[in-house]
C-alpha cells in the first residue's frame, strides 16, 4: 500500500488543524481510500466509541476495514452514493449501519467528499462519520408504529371516518367505502357531498346525531338506515365522539361504522314471527292491539270512524274433522287471501286463531260504507274452495262493532265485535251484525230499499210527474221538468229525495236514468202531438250519469227512438258533476250541445263552479237553488245572492230560472229583480202528465185539489 508524498502533506497539515476541532465532536474524522476495503489512512476523534474498535486496529485494515464494519446489506449502496458523488466531484450524505466491534448494529451518519490529485485523478475520500443510532431507532420505532396504526385502520372490517361537523368527509379509511358499496375510497369522496341528504334514508337522522353529540359529546351504538350507492338500503351502526382542539373549539367527530342489516334484517324476521301467524302470514293476536290503538288515534285526528269485524267460519270445524288438518290448512289459507282482497291497504286483517279472523277497517265516515265490504266478504268467503280436488263452500258469520258509537277502548270494541258475532251465528249465520241493534236497524232499512229498487224497475214502479215553468215575460207555461216517483205496488209513494242518492251510490242509477230520459221523450213527442205545439221537457242528469261513458249515445238513442225534436229536450246537470275532472266536464257539454238540446245547470250556487268556468260552459239556462229563494222573507241577505246570480245569468246570455217558489211574495220579488222564469209549489207541484196536459189545454194554474195529485 502506497501513500504518496503529496497526500502525506495534506494530512499533517489538516490533522494539526482538525485535532482541536475533532477532539470535541461526537464522530469520527477519517480518510479513506478509494478502493474495495475503504482503507483508512487518517482516523480521528472517537472511533473507538463509533465502532467499538481501536483506530489502529481500523488504519490501514490491520484488523479490519471500513468495508467489513460496513452491514453487508448497506455495503453496496453506500459505494454506489459514494462512486456518484465522485464522479459527479461533489459531496455526499449516506445514513447507514455498521456492525460494531460487539457485533451489535450501529446506525452512522456519513458525510464526505472526494478528493483527488493534480491531474485530477480520485486519491481519496475524506469525511465524517457520526452515531445516530438513537435518532434512527426512534425514527423506525415511530415509523413502525405508525405502520401498525395504518395498518389497523386500513385492514379492519369496520368503517372508520371523520367527519366535520356540517356533513363532509375528513378522513375514511377503505371498509367504509366498501360498507356503503363504493370502489374505492376516492369514489365514496367524489360521490357524497352532504351525508345528511344523501347517505342517510330517513331525513333529520344527521341532526339527530348532531343533537347527540352536541349534549353527549358521543354517539354509542347509534343506528340509521342508509342508503348504498347502488341505491340498496342497509343498516348501521355507529359509535362516534366529538374531537376538540386546545381552546375547545370542535374540529370533527371521529367513528366507527359497523354494517347491521343482517342482524337488523334477523331482528326483524324474529319481530314478523312474533306479530305474523305462521301458518297465513297475516297480523296475529299481538299485532291486532297495537294496530287497532294506532287506528283509534287515527280516527281521532281526522274525525272518522274504525271498524272491528269478527269473522268466524261457519262450517270449519266439519271440515277439519272429516278432511283432516291439512285440507283445514288449506282452507285457511284461501280464506286469508281472500279476505286480504276484500279490503283496502289501509285496512287490516288479522288471524286470531282456529277460524277466527278479524278485520280493522278505517277511515269510515259512515256505518253503512262498511256494508260494501261486509256483502264482499261474505261473497268471497262463500265462493267455492277446490282443496284436494274437491270443491268445499263454507259461509262466515260477522259481528262489527264500531269506534267510537260503540266503545273507546280496544278491549270494549273487540268484545263488543265477539259478542256481535255470536248474534250472527245465532241470526242463521252467513250474514253479519252490528253491536248496536240501531245499526243493524239502519243497514236492514238500507239493503232494503236497495233490493226493492232492483225490482221497481222490472216492476215498473216508476212513473214521472211533471212541473211546470212559468215565464214571466208572457205569464204562460214554458216547460216542465220531469221528476221521478216511485210507486211501489205495496207502499207509499217514495220520494227521489231518499231514493236517487243511493242509486247514485251503487249505480242503479245508470238505468233508472236510461228509463227516466227514454219515458219523458216519448211523453214530451206526445204532449207536443196533443199540444200541437212545442214545449221543452227537462230531464235531470245526477252525476254519476254525467261521468257515465254511453250518456251522450244514450241521449241520442232516446232522442232517435222517440222522435223528439231535440230542442224540446232540456238536461239539468248539478254543479257536483263538475268537482272530478272540469276537461272532461267541459267536453261533454259541447258533445251533448253538438246534439241540439238544451242545457241548465241545476241548484246553482249550492256547488263549487268556480265563476271563471261557468263563461266556458255552452248552457242555456241557470237553475237558482231552492236555498235562496225559500226564506226570502227571513234572510234579506239572499236578496244579494239572487240579484247577483241574475246578472251573472244573463251576462253570460243565459236565462235563470227560479224553484222553490211557494210564495206570492217570492213571485213577485223574483220578478222585480229580472228573473226569467219560475218554478214552484205556488204555481204548481209537480202532478201527472194527464193533469198537466188539462192545465196546458186551459192555459191557467192547477186548482189546489189538482196540486194534491202530486206526491
Ligand atoms: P231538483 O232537480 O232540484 O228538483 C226540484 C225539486 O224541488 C223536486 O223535488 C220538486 O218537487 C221540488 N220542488 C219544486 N217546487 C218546490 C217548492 O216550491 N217548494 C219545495 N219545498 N220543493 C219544491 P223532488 O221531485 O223530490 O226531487 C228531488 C231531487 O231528486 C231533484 O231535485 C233531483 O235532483 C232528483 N231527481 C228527481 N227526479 C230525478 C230523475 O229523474 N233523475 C235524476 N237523476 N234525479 C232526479
Ligand atoms: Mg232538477
Ligand atoms: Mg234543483
């Protein structure tokens, strides 16, 4: 090995000016040798603390070189940084470990530049070497720990966030993204802006958790419905605390989200099978209280009524016992669907047990809406049941008690309805039974008169009545309307008052319409044959006639059958046949007008028209309510209202007729204000067609005895 001379100068030189300085730093000055051992050729300062070894035992490898202190792992890239700094003539840094003279690992700091001779040729390196061990261990314990951390929060199952306190999303690690179906944690950021609009399903549940932390300072197990991004619903679970920096000002809530639906979805299942009977599927005996109180304060709010309907079977236990448990099985679940069908969403139907069913209708405003459903479901029940490949018919007895008429609380209401049902049973079974005989009372009077109005028509119990119209321009008849009367063969006459709402109810009106409108063309053609002349006949149009598809054919029929001049037909329709769908409304008035006959807009005032679409309808004439006009002289605030109506009438280019008229009073005031026409007891009530054909040929008002004619 072979110092040159000039090298041999540099080092006296620099070793008499570094000695001071090196003797107080805590490190190693060295001069090594560009070769494969490092070899040193200048140690000072405290090598022997760096590396366990003498200086001697260093220079010049005379035991061992800085290569072999040097840890085999770090050997390579450390000549590496040291050839580039050479030849890129600059100094360089390298943190590496040595291994001591104890064997232990050492990490060193090195720092040293190369140095070459005239000709530029590399001669050397020299530098400084430091302990660092205590920094690097801590550095690494740090960084490993750090590690650790990330790891958990990168590795673990449950979703892991923080968030600020108005809804967006600090920090997240990876499981959350995937709890809430998003691919990564980028897509979950870019997609959700505000978590309380757009994760959670049910609104206000954020500011719920708000509110929780804000009196808490946590949230523990706080469950929330939200939403997936593929728009799937599930459940979780969070535990969350606020974080406050030094002042106390809160920076964001940190948590953990655990996802629950199937726990939540298991809860569930367990709850269906404690409130569902197993067997039908429907609500059983746990659910039925709980549902009924919820409907009691329903019909509280909206001021209506509940219904509690006992159904019992009537021929159940017959079958049961001679077809065996399965067919019975069967039965019962025929039953539940059909009863299911019987009634509304809103309703609900429960199996009590054995063949027991109950159902919860609500939201009646009166007893007899129910009688609809009760007639369906006795129906239902009845229709044959093919089990087993043969055809069973069973029957159902039903008692109904009624909230509030007949009780206020659910044990009094489904006792009540029990007890109905035994009056069923004991009543021929097959039908049904209120609590309250007044009801019962009220329903049989009901499907009475339903049933006879089936037969009136086959039994031509029908007949019309005509009152006549009086102008007050000429003082003579202008016209009747025609009014229905109902004769049955065995009774009193009845009066359309207490029959037609019903027949608009189940929509029998439909034909009694059909035979009204056919029977009053036929009667006018002849009126006008025996008049010679012509006068218009009126027909009144209910509203469920109105909405009727066929009506405009129907009018067209009778018109073309009859031979009517279609000008001698004048239809009243009411106000009401507007309130569904004003387009449709208007469309058949142009439809019925296109077939030449008149129009009037019966008891007008009374309906909600609205003033904005009477100029759009094409209608001849305005019929003022008898309201107005019959307390004339008690209520001087019709006057008003009437002269109102007139104007507006008229305005519009049509006439208005008045009825109700009893008094001379009322006559003459009606005259006074402009009125066209008349229509009323004090002229004449309605009477036969025979009588009103006399009154016509004498052209003078009917004789008191001739107004006692009429119903
Ligand atoms: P409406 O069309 O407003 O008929 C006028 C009603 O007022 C008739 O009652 C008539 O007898 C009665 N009336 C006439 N003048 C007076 C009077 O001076 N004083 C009093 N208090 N009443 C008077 P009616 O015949 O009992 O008919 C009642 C309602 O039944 C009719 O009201 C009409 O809406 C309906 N109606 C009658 N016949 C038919 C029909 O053939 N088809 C349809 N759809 N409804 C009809
Ligand atoms: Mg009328
Ligand atoms: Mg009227």
């Amino acid at each position: 090995m072979k110092i040159s001379t000039s090298l041999q100068a540099k080092l006296k030189n620099s070793g008499r000016m570094l000695k001071a300085l090196i003797d107080n730093l805590n490190g190693m000055v060295y001069c090594c040798l560009y070769d494969a051992e490092w070899t040193l050729v200048f140690i000072a300062g405290g090598c022997k603390e760096l590396t366990g070894y003498e200086s001697a035992a260093l220079l010049l490898n005379r035991e061992i070189s800085l290569e072999a202190v040097t840890h085999p792992e770090d050997r390579a890239w450390v000549r590496q940084v040291i050839d580039a700094a050479v030849l890129a003539h600059e100094p360089f840094v390298a943190e590496y470990r040595i291994i001591n003279a104890d064997g232990e690992i050492c990490w060193v700091s090195e720092r040293g530049c190369p140095v070459y001779n005239d000709l530029d040729e590399i001669e050397a390196i020299e530098g400084f070497l430091q302990n660092i061990t205590p920094r690097k261990l801590s550095e690494i314990a740090a960084h490993n720990a750090e590690e650790r951390y990330r790891s958990i929060f990168e590795n673990a199952i449950e979703g892991i966030y923080q968030t600020s306190p108005d809804g967006h999303y600090l920090n997240f690690n990876p499981a959350l993204a995937n709890i809430y179906g998003y691919e990564s944690a980028l897509d979950l950021v870019r997609s959700i802006s505000d978590i309380n609009r757009q994760l959670y399903v049910q609104a206000g549940k954020r500011d719920e958790f708000v509110a929780l932390m804000g009196a808490h300072g946590r949230v523990i197990n706080f469950e929330a419905e939200v939403h997936r991004k593929d728009g799937e619903i599930i459940w979780i679970s969070e535990n969350a605390r606020e974080v406050r920096d030094q002042n106390g000002a809160l920076m964001f809530y940190e948590g953990t989200v655990e996802d629950i639906t199937a726990r939540k979805h298991h809860e569930q299942e367990i709850e269906y099978q404690a409130t569902h009977d197993a067997l039908t599927g429907l609500p059983n005996r746990t659910l039925l209280t709980d549902r009924l109180q919820q409907y009691l304060g329903i019909a509280d709010r909206y001021s209506n009524k509940v219904a509690v309907a006992f159904i019992d079977l009537d021929q159940f236990k017959l079958i049961n016992d001679s077809m065996g448990h399965h067919a019975g099985d069967e039965l019962l679940k025929i039953m539940a669907t059909r009863l299911e069908d019987c009634v509304r969403e809103s309703d609900t139907v429960v199996r009590l047990g054995g063949d027991e069913f109950v159902l919860l209708l609500t939201g009646l405003n009166q007893i007899e809406d129910i009688s609809d459903s009760m007639q369906r479901v006795l129906s239902a029940v009845a229709e044959p049941c093919a089990i087993e490949g043969r055809d069973f018919v069973v029957s159902c007895s039903i008692g109904i008690s009624i909230y509030p008429d007949d009780g206020r609380d659910t044990t009094t209401l489904l006792r009540y309805a029990d007890s109905a049902m035994y009056k069923s049973k004991q009543s021929g079974r097959n039908n049904y039974q209120f609590y309250t005989d007044e009801l019962n009372q009220r329903l049989m009077e009901r499907l009475d008169m339903e049933y006879r109005l089936r037969q009136a028509l086959e039994g031509e119990e029908f007949l019309l009545h005509y009152q006549p119209k009086l102008d007050f321009a000429s003082g003579k008849i202008c016209g009747a309307e025609a009014l229905i009367r109902w004769q049955p063969r065995d009774g009193n006459m009845i009066s359309p008052a207490s029959f037609i709402p019903i027949a608009e109810e189940n929509g029998f009106i439909e034909d009694i319409g059909r035979w009204v409108l056919r029977t009053a063309c036929c009667q006018a053609v002849e009126l006008n044959r025996q008049l010679a002349r012509k006068l218009p006949i009126a027909v009144n149009v209910s509203p469920r006639q109105f909405r009727q598809a066929g009506l405009v054919s129907m009018v067209r029929t009778a018109l073309e059958e009859s031979g009517l001049d279609p000008a001698c037909l004048e239809l009243e329709i009411t106000e009401s046949s507007l309130v569904h769908d004003t387009g449709s409304f208007i469309k058949t008035l142009y439809e019925l007008k296109a077939l030449g006959v008149k129009l009037a807009i019966d008891d007008f005032g009374t309906g909600y028209s609205s003033m904005a679409y009477l100029k759009d309808f094409p209608v001849d004439r305005l019929k003022i309510d008898q309201v107005f006009v019959s307390h004339l002289e008690t209520e001087p605030k019709n006057i008003a209202i009437l002269k109102a109506i007139i104007a507006l009438g008229h305005s519009f280019g049509m006439k208005v007729i008045a009825e109700g008229v009893e008094t001379a009073y009322q006559q003459a005031f009606l005259h006074g204000i402009g009125c066209n026409e008349l229509q009323g007891f004090y002229f004449s009530k309605p009477i036969p067609m025979n009588a009103f054909l006399a009154l016509l040929a004498e052209d003078r008002v009917p004789t008191p005895s001739e107004m006692q004619l009429s119903a």
